[in-house]
C-alpha cells in the first residue's frame, strides 16, 4: 500500500468537537455546525481542513469496538490563538511521525482503505499505533459526495524497534 512516513510539527487548531462511536457517528452534524464559522476565523494558516480523532487508548484494529466513544474535530489551523470566536475551542496537534496515506474516492469507500491500512499495511510495517491524534487532511480536492474526492488520513505510528 503507497504511503510515506512524516515527522510532524505541532499544530495550531481551532475547530468543534464532539464525543461520538462509529456506531452513533455524529460525524455530519459537526461539520455541519463548523463550516458556517469557519469564514471567520482569524489567523488560518491554509484552506486545508483537518478530520481529527481521539481516541482514549491506543487504536488496535484486532480490538476494535464500534460502540467506544472518542472525540471527533473539525477544525482548520490557525498561526496562534489570539483572535477566537468564543464559539471555538482550540486545541495543539502534538505532532510527531505518521504514516500518511492518500484515500481516494467518496465518503462510503473510506472504509476500504481504513481496513486496508489496518490490517494489511500495518502488521506488515515496522511501526505500531502511538497513541496520539489520527486525522484526516482535506485539501482542495476533497468534496465529500464526489468518487473523485481526494484526502490524506494520517496515522499516528511509532517504531516496533523502540517499543524495547
């Protein structure tokens, strides 16, 4: 599977957030109260919006529950948090290495390339999940109806090697 690996810096968000599960995924309705303020954030670093997860415990595909809660962002970076809409929250992207991969295709096909990075990609690799922020980069050629929509998923991964 086509990735690359990245060090990522630390990142400036301001954004929503909610709690949800994959099974009670609330995923539309924060973007949708998101995408209204966006316009008016102050201080945006690029167009590029970020798709962000966090999870309490690492995510391990074998133990995956759909029922776990974890929070979901919608967010766009800024360069500092000095002018925010009190509607926001912020929050710093740690940063850190990840193994980034391009999805290609609408919103229903996301799962196949999830599995595929999950239980393909990943045993396979030398790397193992970090536990830190999982995200979505989308770009410019990102629609979320369209089977031509393009997006980043970046996983947060450390070395099988330092784990000893």
């Amino acid at each position: 599977m086509k990735h690359r690996i990245e060090i990522l810096s630390e990142k400036k968000l301001v954004g929503k957030w909610l709690t949800m599960s994959y099974v009670d995924n609330k995923t539309q309705a924060l973007w949708k109260s998101f995408m209204p303020m966006k316009e008016n954030i102050q201080n945006v670093v690029s167009n590029d919006l970020y798709s962000m997860q966090i999870y309490k415990t690492s995510l391990v595909f074998k133990n995956f529950n759909p029922n776990e809660n974890f929070i979901k962002w919608a967010a766009i970076e800024v360069s500092d948090f000095d002018q925010l809409n009190e509607n926001l929250e912020t929050h710093t992207l740690k940063g850190g290495l990840y193994a980034v991969f391009n999805h290609k295709g609408n919103a229903e096909q996301f799962q196949k390339t999830f599995n595929a990075i999950f239980q393909e990609w990943l045993p396979k690799s030398d790397y193992v999940i970090d536990n830190r922020e999982h995200f979505e980069l989308l770009g410019e050629k990102y629609s979320n109806t369209s089977p031509d929509s393009e997006e980043e998923i970046w996983i947060p991964i450390q070395l099988k090697s330092d784990l000893n």
